[in-house]
C-alpha cells in the first residue's frame, strides 16, 4: 500500500477535531411534563449537540463518522496498491516492428512475443487506465492515441506486421515522449530486442521508461556486403558473409547473374567473424543476386541483389551544411545511398558517384558528378563576380536539368554573380547574372547554382524535388529501365507518367498508388523480395534488400541506453493501482450505517 | 364541573351492588349478611335451647316431634365499609380528557351503587391533604358524595400517591373493601397498597391511564420533568427507549395488580378512551365486582 499524496493524511487530525468538539457541545433539551418520570430509561443516547460543553461519552455514531472521515481522508490521499504489470494509469506502448523482431529465436517470432506482451498488457488494464501505442518501424507513427478502450485497442494491435527495415526507435520514443508530455504518473513501455541505434536525443519528462526486452539469442548469419567493382578483368563481385553469433557457423553462399547460379561455395565462419567472395561475372547481366542456405533465425538478411547499371545505384557524398529539403529529395531516390561529410576525403571523392558541396567552397573532386549548392570554390565551371541581392527570375533555357522545374516566382535571398567558363552552359537566368550553370566534361559533370537553397523558398516549391531528381539523372547518368534494388523500408520515389500506379508486392498482393507531379512516392517496400511496379505500360522490377548489420546483430539488448541513461529490462515492472474506489464504497457503506443508527436512535 | 351521570348511566347502576370476595365484619346493621349469627331471616344453622334463649326462634315442630327443644339461629346482617379512595395527585392531571374526570365519574357510578345498597362509603381523597368525611349512607347522602366530589382541593404541597396510601392504611379505618381510583404512576404505590392489603382491606385497583401513558407520542431529545415533583430525566425518546418505556410500564402494571390481588382484592385498567358505560358492563359486571 502507498498513497500518492500522503500529505493529506494531516487532514485527518483537524478534521477530527471538529466532529470531536461538536460532541463536547452540550445538548439543548426541550422541555416536556409528563406524569411520571421514573418509567423512563436513565440511559439516553445523544445524538445531537447545540450548546456548550459536556464531557465526552463513548458513542458509535462518533466512532462511524471518525471512521467515515478516516476513509475520506484516505482516498483524498489516494491509496495505491503495488501490482506487477506493464501498463500504469497512462501508458504508451512502444512496439519495435524492425526486421531483427522477425527472428523466430522465440515462437512464432520476437514481433508476435511482443504483440502477445501488448496484448495481454491491454486485457490486463485496469478500467480507466489509458494507453496509447506506437509502431517503432521505419517510420514511426500512432497506432492508437490515449484511450480506455481496450476493444478498439486491440482491433488495432491485430493487424501489425513485423517490417524487414531498420527502425528510428529514437523517433519513436520521441513520438511517446510527446504523447504524454506534461502527464504525471505516465509510463513509456518499449517492447523491444533493443536491436536499434542508440537514443542520445531523448527526454522521458515526467515519464517512466519500461524497457523489455524480447529474443533469446544472437545466432545469425547474413550478408553483410554485395557489390561489384570493374577492373581489367572485367566486373568483379564481392559478397561478404557475417556470423553474429557465438558459434562457428558453416552456411552455402550462391550467387546468381540474372537468375542463373554462377558461384556457390560452403563458407565456414567463425563466431563474430566474415568471409567473403570475391568473383568475375559474365558480361550483359543485369541483375546479381546472392543468397545464404543458413537456417538461422532472421531469412530477411540471407539475400541481397545488385543492380548491374551504374546509375542504378548512385553513392552520393554530401559535404556541408545541414539542409533536411535537400536531404529528403536525395533520400527520396531509390538509387541513392547519402553520406555525409565535413570535408572532401582525401581520396578526392573517387568512391562517391556524385559529390555536393552545399554551402562551402568547392574542390576538385575525382567523383563523376560534382554538384555545386551556392558558393564557386576551385574547379567549379564559373568565375565570381561578385553577389546580387534578390534577383528575380529572368529566363530559363530548355534543359533536361529544368525539365518540370518552374522557377518563376522563386524568391532568391542572394545570389553569387557568377560568368561561365569554359564549355559551361547557363541553364537559367536572373537580372542579376546566372543562376543555373552545367558543364559537361569528358569525365566529370558539373551543376553550379549560384544561390544556396535555404536562401530562397525554392525547397518549398513543388519543383524541388523534381529538379533534384533531374540533377541525380545528369550527374549520375540517367538509370535504364532494368531492376531497381532499394534498401528495405526506405521511401522512394519512381516516374510515373500514368494518371494511376500499382505495386505489386511479394506476398502477393497490390497497392494501388497515387501519382503526383509525374512521380509516385512508395513506402510500402517493407519487406525484403522482389516487388512490381505499373504506370501505364511501365512495368519495372524493384528488389528491396536489408543490408544492415545493425539489424542483423540480433543479440538481443538487456540494456538499453536513453540519453546516456541505462535503461535495464524488467519483465514485470511494478506499478501502483490506485485503491480509491474500494475505499469510496466502504465509506458509503459506514456512511449508511452512521444514518441507520442515527435514525434508530433519534 | 359536570359530574351528574347521564340517565341512562343511572338506569344501569339501578340494582348493581358492590360484591366483594369476603365479608367484612359490620358496625351497625345493614343489608348484607354476615358469618355472626343474628336476627336477619337467612336461616343458618340448629342448636340446642339454653335458658334465657328467646322463644320466639325455639322450633317447635321440632320439638313436638322429638320432644327436644331446639333454636332455630339466623345470619346477621351488617353494613359494608366502602372507602373510595380517588387519586388527586398531580400526575391524574393528565390526559384528554383528564384522568382525574374520568376517575370522578367512576367514583360518582361506584358511591351510587354503594349507597343505594346501604353501603356505609367512606370517600378518601389522596394525594391532598384534606380531613376525613364521616361515612355517608343512603341514597340521600349521594348529592354530599356529589358536593365532596366535584370539589378541587387546593393544596400547595400535594403528597405521593404512596404516601396518602401509607397514611390511609395507618388510620383507624375499619375495614372494607378500598376502591382505589388511580393511575398508579409512583414506584411505591405496589407496596403501598400491600399495606392496605395488610390492613385487612379487599383492595379493588382501578388503574386508569390514558394515551399518554399508554403509548407516550414524543420524540426527540427531551428532559422530561415529573408531574409528581420528582427529578427531572434527560431521555433521548427514540424506538428503543419508548420500548424501554413500555416494558417499564407493564411491568410496574403487574406489580400493582399482583400488590392487589394478594389480599382477595382486584384490579383492572381503565383506559380514559373508553366509555363508562362499557366499562362497567364488560368489566366490573362480567368479571364480578359487581352483582
């Protein structure tokens, strides 16, 4: 038993004290003669007072209003029993769905061990207790907000589907944080394996953090690595195969070029260990699998595939400011894999298909793509004259950079003034001078824009993206209409020309998809497989692989770390139930005693 | 005050007399027999002739017969002491209407009776101090009954029940049958009227007590102070203590009754509710009183 406001136990006392004193009131008796006295009975019962004082007598109805009063005062106080229990008054339930859940280390996997855990924690609430829940998938969201519905809640729970993507638990705790932000007495509940990054940027509030953990063990054998390279030799492809397990593992890796098996060797791998393969594909395919015959707990990170187009996939190196427009329209398309830098490598960039340098000086770069956001540094095509103040929009030249792109209207805070050098060509125009420059060399394409984006309200403009997407298909060459291979989970976005779209996904079923703007944005590659894509005629094949060696490290976490605070696992938090109604219905109960007396008294 | 009866209460009280369970020993002669032998002619026994016998009372068929001279002897008969002793003490006060009222109208019916029979009636007013009357005797002496009757006495220091009892068992009363017309309320009255009783009077009881003391309507917190003078009580008058009440009553009633009848004598409550009328018929007619 506790009592979460204690304090007003003192209450007691005064209060008391009042009842008390109004029984030392000495009674005011009416009057009346009768003929004889002595029939009476001596002992009389005082069941009221008005007057001053008299001495204090034991009476029943003084010890039921006392105790009336003492279980008033306790539920003021509200008494609270300790349980064991997931769920407290408000809860938000935070279920990971990341593709380490889909292990099947517990039966049937560590998803439905944890929805079981939601669940029985939904039955298990008491009347009155409000729960929230949120997914920590690839992209967090509410399941449900704050109710004491328990119906609706599970009708809700139901449906979830484990994801083969990574998670943004840190997103997702936010997002629980905020729920019940400025609530006393609320609780975070994370049903996780505690495969995810770690949180640093987290604030519980008034909050507590329950953290438990599912999955037993960490056995599991993925691929790590799948990629190819060109040498003399023609194109190599490296696969690379991770035990993250405790014990050596011995697993079959094949590799296949357009479906057909063009490697397969036995791998024995030692625990925490890799061991890769390196191999000489035939010319003219177009697609590269690989896969592992490991009967281990996660199938989703046994495959992988590769593209065999260049600009299928493009490694895109971005130096420079923080610009989230830029990075959301990179990070829409599907071939681009974004890093980001202070400084360019020392490698000049060699490894990055396309180099951005937004907002600081440009260098000489090796990459085959040089984007320049806003200020000319060496090796850009064009010579500084000097910088213009919101210039306005003065023409544009027909370019597949532009093609979409309206730039008419668009606010530019500043501009470099720039003049072309060299075989660089102006794109578009202000009064002031250029504000679009592409130069095309032998080895290398180049963009200049002579403003910044986050000095103009150009990111805001239906266009952006667009205009990103074309600069990703100049600067990395323009992608055929072969296999697209996208990571798991992640949004993108793909052409569609159509009026209506549909994805075909591999458990069978379509999703039908809204065009917008010429493209279409999917989110619905959750799980790892081979998907189909329709606009119009279009049909293109798009292969979503999980890669992620962070998801595929499926020790499960008995601690976690939230804001550098350890957070332990605990399979049956306590938690405190208040005692109040109980306690209203036993004072109702005296309460009715106190009149019945009274009234057989009076 | 109106104490004349109606006539038709008179009409009924035509040939009742008062008939109690012994004979009680007579000062002058009278209308009712006794155990002495005398010159009445209720026949009661033969003896033998002893000189100086009064000849008038020799059978002589008897003696013609047997030739044996024997006296034929006679109950006597004698007057019966009737003492009507009415309570006047403030607790009769009580009641609507009053049972000192209806305590007077039944005092008026019984010394009626009692005089129309040659009944010697020796009205005793208790709880007043008030000298004693002379025996009244013959239906003349009903308008003095009457006169003493109606009469309210005024006395500043009025006595208990029990003490006019007490001090009417300690005088030199003759005894007779003593009426007593009282509520009773006073806790020694029990022992009150065994001292009667001890004084060989046949104690008839009367106990009249009206809705008030019955079935007390009050509530509340009350203190209740005594119509007889005695201290006053702080009661709470809830179901429990009205409870408590009745019980006091009816056993109080039963220690009265048995106080009565220990001696030959009877009891019976009078409710003031109830007419006169019936009172006599059902009660004092059927049960005996009267005959």
């Amino acid at each position: 038993m506790n009592f979460a406001r204690p304090d007003a136990l003192f209450l007691f006392l005064p209060l008391a004290a009042v009842i008390i004193a109004l029984y030392l009131l000495r009674m005011k008796r009416r009057e009346m003669q009768v003929p004889a006295t002595f029939l009476w009975p001596t002992h009389t019962e005082e069941v009221r007072a008005n007057a001053l004082f008299q001495k204090l007598k034991p009476s029943w109805l003084l010890f039921l209003q006392l105790l009336a009063l003492a279980v008033t005062v306790g539920c003021i106080a509200r008494p609270q029993l300790v349980q064991r229990g997931l769920t407290g008054e408000i809860t938000v339930l935070v279920l990971d769905s990341s593709a380490s859940m889909g292990a099947t280390d517990v039966s049937p996997s560590r998803f439905e061990e944890a929805k079981r855990l939601a669940k029985a924690a939904i039955e298990s609430a008491r009347p009155g207790d409000r729960i929230a829940m949120v997914e920590a998938g690839p992209v967090p969201r509410v399941v449900f907000s704050l109710s004491s519905d328990p119906v609706r809640q599970l009708a809700e729970l139901q449906p979830l589907t484990v994801s083969d993507a990574e998670t943004d638990a840190g997103e997702a705790m936010r997002l629980a944080s905020a729920i019940v932000a400025g609530t006393e007495g609320a609780r975070i509940v994370l049903l996780s394996d505690g495969v995810f990054e770690r949180i640093d940027d987290f604030s519980q509030g008034n909050a507590s953090v329950v953290f438990q953990s599912v999955g037993k063990s960490g056995e599991n054998l993925a691929i790590e690595a799948f990629g190819s390279s060109e040498s003399q030799k023609g194109r190599l492809l490296f696969a690379s195969v991770r035990n993250f397990g405790d014990k050596v593992a011995t697993t079959n890796l094949t590799i296949l070029a357009d479906g057909k098996v063009v490697d397969s060797s036995q791998l024995q791998i030692p625990s925490q260990q890799s061991q890769s393969r390196t191999i000489a594909v035939p010319a003219g395919a177009t697609l590269f699998e690989t896969r592992i015959d490991a009967k281990d707990a996660l199938a989703a990170d046994n495959y992988s595939a590769l593209s065999a187009d260049p600009a299928a996939s493009l490694q895109v190196l971005k130096i420079g400011g923080e610009d989230p427009f830029l990075d959301r329209a990179l990070a829409l398309d599907p071939r681009v894999t974004l890093d980001r830098a202070d400084r360019l490598p020392l490698d000049g960039g060699s490894s990055y298909d396309i180099v951005v340098f937004d907002g600081v000086a440009s260098e000489p770069t090796t990459s085959r793509g040089v984007l320049i956001l806003g200020k000319a540094g060496t090796g850009s095509p064009v010579r500084i004259t000097g910088t213009a103040a919101r210039p306005k929009f003065n023409g544009a030249s027909s370019s597949e950079i532009l093609k979409g792109v309206d730039l008419d209207g668009v606010y530019f805070e500043e501009i470099e003034v720039a003049q072309p050098i060299g075989s660089a060509e102006v794109l578009a125009r202000s009064a002031a001078g250029p504000l679009i420059i592409a130069d095309t060399k032998p080895n290398q394409r180049v963009v200049y824009t002579a403003f910044s984006p986050l000095e103009s309200d150009f990111p805001l403009q239906i266009g952006f993206p667009i205009f990103v997407s074309n600069l990703l298909d100049f600067l990395g060459g323009e992608a055929g209409e072969g296999p697209l291979v996208v990571p798991v989970g992640r949004a993108f976005s793909l052409p569609a020309n159509a009026p209506s779209a549909s994805l075909k996904v591999p458990t069978g079923g379509e999703v039908q998809l809204k065009p917008n703007g010429g493209a279409v944005t999917i989110r619905e590659a959750k799980r790892v497989g081979t998907y189909e894509f329709r606009s119009g005629n279009a049909v293109r094949k798009v292969i979503a692989v999980l890669q992620s060696p962070r998801e595929s490290a499926l020790a499960p976490e008995r601690e976690i770390a939230l804001a550098r605070k350890p957070v332990k696992s605990t399979d049956a938090p306590l938690r405190f139930a208040d005692f109040w109604q109980p306690l209203i219905l036993l004072g109702l109960l005296i309460l009715g005693a106190e009149w019945w007396l009274y009234a057989r008294r009076s | 005050m109106d104490l004349l009866l109606p006539p038709r209460t008179f009409r009924m009280l035509e040939g009742l007399r008062i008939s109690p369970r012994k004979s009680q020993p007579g000062r002058v002669r009278g209308e009712r027999l006794t155990r002495r032998a005398g010159l009445s002619i209720e026949f009661a026994d033969y003896r033998d002739y002893a000189e100086g016998d009064d000849l008038r009372h020799l059978d002589w068929n008897v003696l013609a017969r047997l030739d044996s001279p024997v006296m034929r002897t006679y109950r006597d008969e004698e007057d019966l002491a009737v003492h009507l002793l009415l309570d006047d003490s403030p607790s009769m006060a009580f009641g609507e209407p009053t049972k000192l009222l209806i305590a007077r109208h039944l005092a008026a019916a019984l010394g009626y009776i009692a005089l129309s029979n040659g009944d010697a009636l020796y009205p005793v007013r208790l709880g007043r101090r008030e000298p004693p009357l002379s025996a009244l005797r013959g239906r003349s002496s009903f308008g003095r009954f009457a006169s003493w009757l109606g009469r309210d006495v005024a006395d500043d220091a009025p006595t208990s029940l029990s003490s006019s009892l007490r001090a009417f068992a300690n005088s030199r009363a003759r005894a007779g049958v003593a009426i007593v017309l009282s509520d009773g309320l006073d806790p020694d009255a029990a022992a009150s009227i065994r001292a009667l009783v001890g004084r060989g009077h046949e104690v008839w009881l009367v106990q009249i007590l009206s809705d008030l003391d019955l079935e007390p309507d009050i509530e509340g917190d009350l203190r209740l102070t005594d119509g007889e003078g005695g201290a006053p009580t702080d009661i709470t008058a809830n179901s429990i203590a009205l409870r408590k009440y009745r019980d006091n009553l009816h056993e109080h009633n039963e220690g009265l009754a048995d106080s009565a009848k220990r001696g030959g004598g009877r009891y019976a409550i009078f409710e003031t509710s109830r007419p006169l009328d019936r009172f006599i018929q059902d009660t004092l007619k059927r049960e005996g009183w009267l005959s």
